[in-house]
C-alpha cells in the first residue's frame, strides 16, 4: 500500500511567495517582506563567496607547507643563536612543545595541531594509531552532508507538493489550503526553489572544503555549527524579522500530502546513500586523507632527522661550525646559569648576588660577557686561591672578594661542590676537562705546581698567567733534573688521559685502531712514553702530536703545558751558557744559577755542603735540593 507523505511549508523567507497578496497586509509588509527575502538569500550566497575565497580558507595544506617547514630548518631552527640557556636547539623545543618559546611560536603551534589532529606523541613522525582528527573531520563532513541532504529533500518535496496544486489564472487560499494556485505563482515558487537548491549546492562544496582544509581538531566541532547556522539563515531572518501577519499567514498552511509508494521509497533510501557515500568518497579521497599525509610530511620536514645540533658560520675560514646540543629530554634538571638566575630573582636582601657578576653598563656588559677564559687568565698579576679571600682575618683582597665570590661560588656549583668547599678540597678537579673555572679560581692550588699533569694547565683552560708564571720559576730549591720517570703515577696519568683528551676536545673518534689510524699512533705514543719515559722525545716520529703537531716539550697554548718540566735534560733546557737561549717550553728554574746554599752548621762534622756529601748525605733529595752543585745536580 502507497503512504501518504505530509509536506509542511517551513517558516523560511522562500515560501513567502505563496502567501504574499492573500495575508492582508499593507504595501510597507510586503516591501519589507520581499527586502528580507533578497537579504536571506544575498548572505547565504555572500557567505558561500567568503568560504571559497582564498583569503578565507587561507594557504592550502600542500607542499608549499613543506617547503616552508624545511626553509625555516634550514635557516632559523639550527641558528646558534636561538640557543637557550639549557643549550637545547630551538628545533628540539619546537618539536618538543616547549611553552617558553618567544620566537618560532607558530611553527610550535602547527606541531601541536598535528600531533592533536594525527594523535602523534613530540617524538613520531608517522600515525600507527587513532587519527582522531582524521575521524573528526570525516564525521563533521558526514553530519554537513546530512544537514544538506535533508535540505535537498524538502526542496524536492515541496516542488512535488506545490506540482499537485491546480494551476488557474488566480491563487485561492481557503483556511490555510491551496484550492488553486496561478502560473505565476508556481513557476516564480519553482524559481525561489531552484535558486535554493543552487545555494544549497554551493553551501555544501564550500563546506566539504573549509571543513577538510581545517587542521585544528578543536575548530572543526565550531566549523561544522557555524555552517548549519549558515543554512538557517533563512529561517532566523523569518522568525526574527518577518511581519507577524505574514508569519502567521505561512504558519497557517495546510500540509499537503505526497504520495510513496514502496519502490520510490526504495529508489530514493539508494539515491541518497549512493551521494552521499560519494560526497564521503570524494572528501576522503581528495581532502582528508591527502591532508593527514601531508600533515606528516611536514611534521617530518619540521622535526625529522638530527634535532639536537646548532651551527654558525665562520666569516674569516667561510666555514660552517658546529655544536651538539643538548637533547629536549635531558634538559629538565636546571644549569648553572638557570640556577643562578632562579637565586637571584627569589633573593629577598640587597646583598651582592651569589652566582652573576652585575657590571655597571651594557659596555662591560657585553665585553665581559663574550670575555675568553685566555683575556680572563691573564687580567691580574696575581697569584691566589679565592677561597683565601674570605677567610677570617684576611683584609688584603678585601676590596675585590665580592666582586670574584660570584666565580668561586659558580665553580662550587657546576663541580657539585658545597658552598663552603676549599680549593684544597676540590683539588681533585684540577686535572678535568670542566675544570677551567676551578682553575681559574684555584689558581695556587691547581697550576702552580710545575709537575702536575700538564693537561689544561694553560691559559686558555682557566689556569691564570701569574700562576702559570710562578710555576716556571718554581719554588725555593725546585731542581731542574730529570728521575725516572716511568715510574710517575703523574705521568702514567698524563698519557692514559691522552685519547680522550683528542676526542673531547678535537671531536676526534678514536675507536679505529688499523696500523694507518689516527687511533693506532696515539695508541702507540701513548704505550712508548709510558714505558721508555723522556727519551722517547728523542725520537722524531715520537717528539710532536700526532693531532696538532705541536712539540710536547714546547706544549700547546690552547690545551697542554710543556712537558719540559719533567724532561729538562731531554728537552735542552740544563747546560745552557746563555739562558736567553732555552727551547721553548722550558722552566725558568733551569736557566737560574746551581748554586749551594748557605746555612748554619749543623753539627760538629757538617759545617758546609762539603762536609755533608763527604759523610753520603747527598743520597737523600733534601739534602740534594740544599747542595745542588756539591751533589752533582746541576744540570743533571
């Protein structure tokens, strides 16, 4: 049996044609009427023309988003100079969420849409799991879809209904049903319904686009209700603004039946799904799914590859100079500098700060801030531990102590120390490749002793020239001699920390030991001196780095003091008739005169040095050290 189908006129401006000459309203209604008409019908087609525009969808999400990202990692992401105090790349704090960004702050909100749109974790490049705003965007193009298939239903229906009224020169409403309707009425309905169905057209390809195009999951819920307050613009102009009689005059229509039968109905369910799994079909193949590919071939071109590394151009050599920076995930404890600020910001008295310098203009400012360790090292002409500046009863370094507490309490810090640690404490430290601070405020302690380790007892790694400076005059009886010494745990230490040293500083890996390596001649350097000692420096192959080809007597600047100091006699600094002439490297306790010392007899037998090295004393290096010359020790 066929059903009969009720077709109701809805409350919108279109069916205001059917009414309009038979509600009994003035002339001021029906112009008013037909304005609101026209103006429902203009902001729909307006608000399709501004969905389209380009200005309003914005840049399509194509390749030109991938040229952008990869552009902006090849200039800006591993700039040196956007590196933060915790010396991560900007790069990893992009990609990483970082909220403290300042700059790059929309490249770090579009790697958040797309981990929110892709369900992406910081470190993936690819979706393996749920897309949620692949299923979103999918669902809210189903529920448009819907919105306007219902809406191409009811024009349909109601062309069909109106199509059933009896068409004669003049329109007879009776109680709100049609007993006739013109021919100018009908074909001007039909006309209105068709402008609808081409708005209504349009309303759904520029929703399928803004919708697909959108790649904040949180804007399409608001995307997909905005354009069905779009579609009902109609209808709101209708109850908001239409003259009441004519309101009432549509609402008052009598419902016209449509007749369906069990095979229209059957057509029509397969019409409906066959366009709208099309639409579906169309939006996936050519929208959504082409926009989550492209959403992780930008996250890729943003984040992809080596994040943690920073570069800068050497404008003298035209070189590109690198850095590895420290990764995202391992920058969570806080550095020095960040220590230092957070203390400083909390401090509650007026006293100095504990970890900063404060200069008095942005010109000492910036010269001590971009100040090398070397221009530090060599700014005063004096020799001292810091730490002696605050001990009780000590008024001679009163004046600058504040101003150098900030470096002793800053090498404390970085090194792990208390805040009341001793340079004699630290003293282990000495030797380190971070060390140089300690050095630097350490300066007694750590590089006046001429037979330390050499490694970073130079200028450039903390140790400060004064200090330097007295080592090479060396103390009161320091003899320029040679012992054996293969036998020095001082310079066993020296030679097994060689390797490292080359790949700490120099960047140099060292796991290759083919006889033609770099690796297997440190290798062999470092087994050579450690078993003949100094006259390996004898020979040449030995006698230079193999690096920097710099003479291990003379040292390196930059890294190493000389090892002249242990090998005096192999270096030629001892026998020397004009001590202007000393090698390189050289001490200068060894170019001073030999001479004995005077002292007060010592007993009955010994009155001199004579005496002494008569009854065997110069077997014991005190007495060597009194007695230089009578001993033999000079220029041994």
């Amino acid at each position: 049996d066929d059903a009969m189908e009720p077709v109701a006129f809805l409350e919108t401006t279109w069916n205001l044609v059917l009414v309009l000459g038979h509600a009994g309203v003035g002339w001021i209604d029906v112009l008013i009427a037909w304005l609101l008409l026209f103006a429902s019908a203009g902001m729909q087609i307006s608000f399709v023309g501004i969905i389209l525009n380009p200005f309003f969808l914005g840049e399509p999400f194509d390749d030109r988003q991938i040229e952008t990202a990869e552009n902006w990692r090849r200039s800006v992401a591993h700039d040196h100079t956007y590196l933060d105090l915790a010396q991560t790349s900007l790069t990893s704090r992009v990609c990483n969420g970082d909220g403290s960004l300042i700059i790059s702050t929309d490249q770090a909100a579009l790697i958040q849409q797309i981990n929110n749109f892709l369900g992406l974790k910081a470190p993936e490049l690819e979706a393996t799991g749920f897309r949620y705003g692949i299923l979103m965007a999918m669902l809210c193009i189903l529920l448009w879809c819907l919105y306007l298939c219902n809406e191409f239903r009811l024009i349909f229906l109601s062309l069909e209904a109106v199509a059933q009224i009896p068409r004669s020169k003049t329109t007879e409403i009776h109680d709100g049903r049609f007993k006739t309707i013109s021919h100018a009425r009908f074909w001007t309905y039909c006309l209105l319904r068709f402008l609808r169905a081409c708005i209504a057209a349009a309303l759904l390809y520029a929703g399928v686009l803004w919708l697909g195009y959108t790649t904040s999951i949180s804007d399409l819920i608001l995307n997909a209700v905005a354009l069905g307050a779009i579609l009902e613009v109609d209808e709101m102009v209708f109850s908001a603004l239409m003259p009441k009689k004519l309101q009432l005059k549509v609402q008052d229509l009598e419902a016209i039946k449509v007749q369906y039968g069990r095979m229209r109905s059957q057509v029509e369910s397969i019409c409906i799904l066959a366009v709208l799994a099309g639409l579906l079909a169309w939006s996936w193949f050519t929208i959504v799914d082409p926009l989550g590919k492209t959403m992780e071939l930008v996250k890729q071109a943003h984040c992809g590859g080596h994040q943690d590394f920073v570069v800068g151009l050497n404008e003298d050599q035209k070189m590109t100079v690198g850095f590895m920076s420290v990764p995202f995930e391992n920058s969570t404890g806080q550095t020095l500098t960040q220590l230092a600020i957070d203390d400083f910001i909390w401090q509650e008295d007026e006293s100095p700060a504990t970890y900063i310098t404060f200069h008095r203009d942005i010109q000492r400012f910036q010269r001590y801030r971009t100040q090398a360790m070397k221009e530090a090292s060599m700014e005063h002409s004096w020799c001292a531990d810091f730490d002696g500046f605050f001990a009780d009863g000590n008024s001679a370094f009163s004046d600058i102590a504040d101003y150098y507490r900030p470096y002793l309490m800053s090498a404390r810090l970085g090194l792990g120390f208390t805040d009341n640690a001793s340079c004699v404490s630290m003293q282990h430290k000495c030797d380190d490749e971070d060390g140089q601070l300690l050095r630097y405020v350490c300066g007694r302690t750590c590089c006046t002793d001429p037979l330390r380790s050499p490694w970073y007892k130079v200028p450039h790694k903390g140790c400060p020239a004064a200090c330097l400076a007295d080592a090479a005059r060396g103390v009161s009886g320091t003899l320029c001699q040679e012992s054996n010494i293969t036998m020095n745990p001082t310079w066993h230490k020296f030679w097994d920390h060689y390797p490292q040293v080359l790949s700490a500083e120099l960047g140099l890996e060292l796991a290759d030991n083919s006889s033609n390596s770099v690796a297997a001649r440190v290798l062999e350097m470092v087994n050579v001196f450690k078993t003949y000692g100094c006259p390996a420096l004898n020979i040449s192959r030995y006698s230079v780095e193999v690096v920097m080809s710099t003479k291990w007597c003379a040292g390196y600047e930059e890294l190493q003091a000389p090892l002249a100091p242990f090998c005096p006699v192999t270096c030629g600094c001892t026998n020397l008739t004009d001590p202007s002439q000393a090698p390189a490297g050289c001490p200068e306790y060894c170019s001073a005169p030999c001479e004995d010392q005077t002292f007060p007899p010592i007993n009955e037998e010994v009155a001199n040095c004579a005496d002494g090295a008569a009854l065997g004393w110069c077997v014991a290096d005190e007495w060597v050290q009194l007695c230089p010359k009578t001993c033999g020790a000079c220029g041994a």
